[in-house]
C-alpha cells in the first residue's frame, strides 16, 4: 500500500471547495459510542468484516503494518457513491434493514446481513486516530478523511455535524470495492501480533472459506477454520443438527456422537448447528494468541453474537473445564424481532426469551455431554493410563468386578485433573490407589471418586477425619502383627509377661476385638494418684494399696486390668477381694464426677489356672459377677492362641497389602 502522509485535523490538505461529506449526528454519540465502545482490534476489524460481507465482497484483504503504524482493509464489493456514504455509512444509526428495501439479505449474492444497528463503523475510532475511507463504485472513485481530533474540535466549536475532509485524487488508490486505512493507532489495544489476531478473527465468524466464497486475508494468507483452533484438539465431539465437520479438521477426536438441533417447545423455524467438543487436557485451551478457548461462542449470521455462552450456564463440574464449542443461532438475529444484541454486538440482553430459550436448550445438552464424557473419559483415560502406567492394569486386576468400574473411574477423574507433568500424574495415581484401598475398607469408594473432581478436593477428601483413620488401617495392622508374631514365637513365661505389659495397655485388642477403639489414660502401678483421680474420701488403707492394674473406658464403659506374674499360684478369694477393692475405688471416683451407676468390668490375667477353674467353674463364674458384671479371668496361653485366632484375617491382608505396595512402589 502507499503510505500517505497525512495530519490529524481538518487543517491539512484542506479542499479549496466545500467538502460534499456529512455526518449528521450529535457528535457526542461518536465519542462515546466509537472511542470508547471497543477494547480490541479483534474487536474493530470484526466490523470492517462485517461491513465487506454485507457488501458482496469476495475478497478482504487485511494489511498490518510491522511497526504497528498502520492497519488496512480492503474488499472488493459493491463500494460506495458519495451518496451512499453520507446517506448510510457517515450515518450513524443507519438500519439497512429497516430502509423500506428488502435490507435483510445482500442484493447480489443474497446474503443474509449482518449488520443492524448502524453503530460499527465508529468502532474504527476505538484504535485509530485517523480513518481513511475509499470506495469504487460504477467506475468513480473518491475518499475522505476522519480523525478523532476534527470531531472534538467540531465539538468544541458547537457545530451540528462533523464533515470529514476529503482525500487527494492523487491518494486515492481502489479502483473496486472500498479500503479503509486506520492510522495513528493506539497501541495500547492492538493483540499479541498477527498470528494472534487471525485466530481470533476466525473464531468470529462462521462463514470465512471458499464454502461461502468468502476469503479472508492477513498480510496475504488466508485465514481458515483451521485458525480458530478449537476443533483441533478436540478429543470428544458433540455436532448439532446437519453439522460435519472435514475429517481434516478433526484430527485428534476419537468419539463422536450427534446432539438434537433444537426444543420440542420451540417455533419450527427455530434450530441451532455448531458443535461442542472435548479437549483431553485443560490446559490445551489456554492459548496465548486466540485467548481462552475453555468457552462456548455463539453466532447469529455467520458471525459472532456472544463471546462466551457457557459462563452463563452456572456448570460447576469437572467436564465444563475440557470444554469449547461454536453454536450457531440464526433465531436470535431475526428481522421481525427486536435487536437482542448489545451495542458492540459481543454480548446479549440476557432478559430476551429467546436467549432464555437458547440457555435452556444448552444446558439440557450439555447434561447429555456430562453423561457420555464421563464414559468416554474413562474408556480412554483408563487405556492411556495403563500404557503409561503397567502397574495399574496389575492393580484392576486384583480387584473384585464390583470394585473394578469405580477404580477404573477413579483413574479416569485423577487423569483429568489439570496436572502437567507425569511424575505428578503417577504421585496421584500412587496416592489415590492407597486411598481407594482404604475407602473399600469402609464400603464407601463410590462416594471417594465421586469427589474427585479437582486437586483441592482430592486433598481435602484425603485430610477428611474419617479418611484419616481409615489411613492408619496398615499400621494398625503391622503393629498387630508384630504383637502376634512376638506372642508366637515366645516360650518363657516371664518374657511373655513383659511382652504383654508393654503391648496389652497400649492394645486392648488383645483382650478383646471389640475393644479396638478404647480410649483413656493408661495407668500402671500407681498410676490412679499420679493423675490425680484419688479423691478426698478415700481412707488410708484405700491409698495405700497396690494398685497394679490398668483402666481405659470403652464406649460408656470402665474397664480394669490386673496383671498377676506368670509363675504366682492364686486364690479365687484374693482375686474377688481385690477386683472388689478396685471396683470400689473406681465407683467413687466415678460419683465424684456425676456417674452414679457405672459400668465396669475387672479383667484378671493369670499365668496358672486357679483351682476352681477346673473344679467349680460356675462358681468362678459367679465370683466375677459379684466383683461386677462382665468380669473374667484370662489366661496368657489363651490369650495368644486368641491372638492369632482373631487376627489371622489381618495376616492375610497383610500379604494383600504387601502385593498392593509393590504395585504401588512400580507406578
């Protein structure tokens, strides 16, 4: 192109004649509704666009100057007389499609128009300073000159309109068509650079490529739908109605299905196409030169009518951040309706029923995406997921058929969190699977994947006070082990006795299974006064006494352990005389704080049988109760040989465990 050089006021270049041009508008409406309408050049150039589509044009050519000086754009459509710039383009407001004509489709190719208001135009002045316009139309040429400086000095000066000047015949270079030069732009809104600015041009329109004989070009090279890269790295695609895509621009999706194209409730000549597709990991929607892909744009005539629709939708589950798509909506742009769209024709008026409708319709099929991308997800994620990690499949493998379709969901949720790197996707493959083992302990896995919908939630699934002691299931059971393995392999008595004080107050699952979950404070020997529990009514000989027992409280209930040395022969009589004792102490203590009618068990654990064990067992049997119900003796032969009886099962898991920490370890 030829770069003129040209001033920014009325004052340069000034026509020795009247200028045949006028803008009759309150000048106060450009300033507010061109030079502070738009935010972008994406923005302003979908107007240019717009304006060489509703003129026929077959070819736009945009041309970015490499030091940001200068943009133009040229078409090759019907162009403008010098009437029909003052009588429509210069006026601002102008409705074609409510001039009396049938302003609603384009006069040569019949295509339907795209512009309404009257307002894009002034977009111009959002980032330029200075807009030159030429336009050929039946052989004439002619152009002219607007800057933002000789509006406000028309302003200043209270004129009723501004008059651009026109341009040199020597400047004016179009012989077809119509060319707009935008110079002293405002650098603070331009894009990235050109790349940027051609993708995000495609993704605002529908209608470019030679399907539509319509070819649109930046510095020579044509943008095509390849540029809106959405469709490209979509993984599940989803298409509305009759819509195909070319297999050329669907290279990477692996699952399709097709969606209704419109509501039983709606009109008959209402329907949307477009599609709505997948990406296989979240951060591939994040593109630095088209912006956000995680959205879904809607057009109205080929191009676009709201930048992003799924904000609106309130979906706040997992599949929503995997997720593009272009609607196209022909029913909100109807001609015999009102003009839903906002003034820079980005966004709609939300209140509208037909947006209301178009609302309605999306999230009732994207209630249909949910549901196949959690199948797909998993079908694929869980494959994918065993090529890069073997030990997984190992893993699957030793579970039972029930468990396996929520493990393999579990798989599929942790491949979808947004994780870059492997090494981390393998920490979370390692991390859930220990999880997922500890879940099916508690029979509640379903509910653990079901929550796996972001790394947040993972972590506070797992800090979760339930998931907690759920995690302490191997050490429970290691130190188990280590009790019953020292009891097995122990001969002498005196040795058992001690292995049985170190572990049996710290254990009262020795004693009895059901005590697992005991809790209290361990006292041996004289413990009871050194934690104050003796209180004030206690006689001498109640202080005294050799207290060699420990006591823990159960569920609402008081138990107390009395160790006797493995080789000591004793009495029925010396055994119910001290339970006794100790019961005593225990229920005053107890009424000091409030509890009147405790329930307490005394277990005596002895290393010789007494005699009546053999003689009158009933009468044992009776003794213990008078101590108080529920009180027993036990023997420490007994007690290991209950030992390996009751926790043989955790023997077996321990070998279970064992193969899942291998897994785990090759993961």
């Amino acid at each position: 192109m030829t770069d003129t050089s040209v001033g920014g006021s009325n004052d340069s270049a000034v026509s020795p004649t009247p200028s045949p041009y006028e803008m009759t508008v309150d000048l106060n409406v450009i300033e507010h509704l061109g030079i502070n309408l738009y935010s972008n050049i994406a923005a302003v150039l979908t107007e240019a666009v717009a304006n060489a589509w509703d003129a026929d044009a077959e070819q736009v050519e945009i041309e970015v100057d490499p030091n940001q000086k200068w943009i133009a754009i040229s078409d090759d459509g019907v162009g403008m007389s010098v009437a029909d710039i003052n009588d429509k383009y210069l006026r601002v407001g102008y409705r074609r499609r409510d001039d009396g004509t049938d302003g609603s489709v384009t006069a040569k190719r019949k295509r339907p128009v795209m512009g309404r208001k009257g307002l894009g135009k002034l977009s111009l002045f959002s980032i330029a300073n200075v807009i030159d316009v030429q336009s050929a139309k039946n052989g004439e040429a002619h152009g002219l000159r607007m800057t933002v400086e000789g509006i406000r000095q028309s302003l200043e000066r209270g004129d009723r309109s501004y008059r651009p000047e026109p341009l040199p015949r020597e400047e004016i270079e179009v012989s077809q068509g119509t060319r707009i030069v935008l110079k002293e732009i405002k650098r603070t809104r331009l894009t990235p650079g050109v790349t940027a600015l051609r993708m995000r041009l495609a993704r605002r329109f529908s209608i470019i490529g030679e399907l539509h004989r319509f070819r649109v070009a930046i510095d020579g090279e044509p943008i095509t739908a390849a540029d809106r890269g959405d469709l490209s790295i979509a993984q599940f695609l989803w298409t509305f109605g009759d819509y195909e895509p070319p297999s050329s621009a669907i290279p990477n999706v692996v699952e399709n299905e097709r969606l209704p194209d419109r509501s039983q409730d709606w009109a008959e000549n209402w329907t949307v196409g477009g599609w709505l597709g997948t990406a296989r990991k979240p951060k591939q929607l994040d593109s630095r030169e088209a912006g956000n892909l995680n959205g879904i744009v809607v057009f109205a005539r080929g191009r676009l009518f709201h930048e992003n629709i799924l904000d609106k939708v309130n979906d706040g589950r997992l599949y929503t951040k995997y997720l593009t798509g272009q609607i196209e909506a022909e029913f909100l742009d109807q001609d015999d309706g009102p003009d839903i769209a906002t003034s820079d024709r980005q966004r709609i008026q939300e209140d509208d029923p037909r947006y209301e409708a178009l609302l309605s319709f999306l999230r009732s099929s994207l209630s249909l995406v949910e549901k196949r991308w959690t199948e797909w997800r998993r079908k694929h994620e869980v494959r994918r997921a065993k090529e890069v990690s073997p030990a997984l499949e190992e893993w699957l493998a030793t579970l039972p058929e029930g468990h396996k379709t929520t493990a393999e969901k579990l798989i599929a949720r942790l491949s979808a969190l947004p994780v870059d790197e492997d090494d981390d996707r393998k920490l979370l493959y390692r991390h859930g699977i220990l999880a997922f083992e500890r879940m099916r302990l508690r029979g509640s896995t379903g509910e653990f994947v079901d929550n796996l919908e972001n790394v947040d939630k993972l972590l506070r699934v797992l800090a979760d006070r339930d998931a907690l002691e759920a995690a302490l299931y191997r050490d429970i059971v290691k130190s188990r082990l280590e009790a019953v393995r020292e009891f097995q392999g122990l001969v002498d008595k005196n040795v058992i006795e001690k292995v049985l004080q170190q572990y049996l107050f710290d254990h009262l699952w020795l004693l009895d299974p059901a005590w697992e979950r005991a809790t209290g404070s361990e006292l041996i020997e004289s413990r009871l006064r050194e934690v104050g529990v003796i209180t004030d009514d206690l006689t001498e000989k109640e202080k005294l006494s050799r207290v060699d027992i420990a006591y823990r409280t159960n569920a609402g209930k008081h138990i107390i352990v009395e160790l006797k040395r493995a080789g000591r022969a004793l009495k029925l009589l010396d055994l119910v005389a001290q339970g006794q004792t100790y019961v005593d102490k225990l229920k005053k203590i107890l009424l000091k704080q409030g509890d009147g009618s405790p329930d307490i068990e005394v277990v005596f654990v002895l290393g010789k049988p007494i005699q009546e064990q053999a003689d009158n067992p009933e009468r044992l049997k009776a003794s213990m109760t008078a101590v108080s119900p529920g009180s027993r003796v036990i023997y420490y032969d007994t007690l290991i040989r209950g030992a390996e009886e009751a926790y043989s099962e955790y023997l077996k898991a321990s070998k279970k465990l064992d193969l899942l920490e291998g897994i785990v370890e090759r993961i």
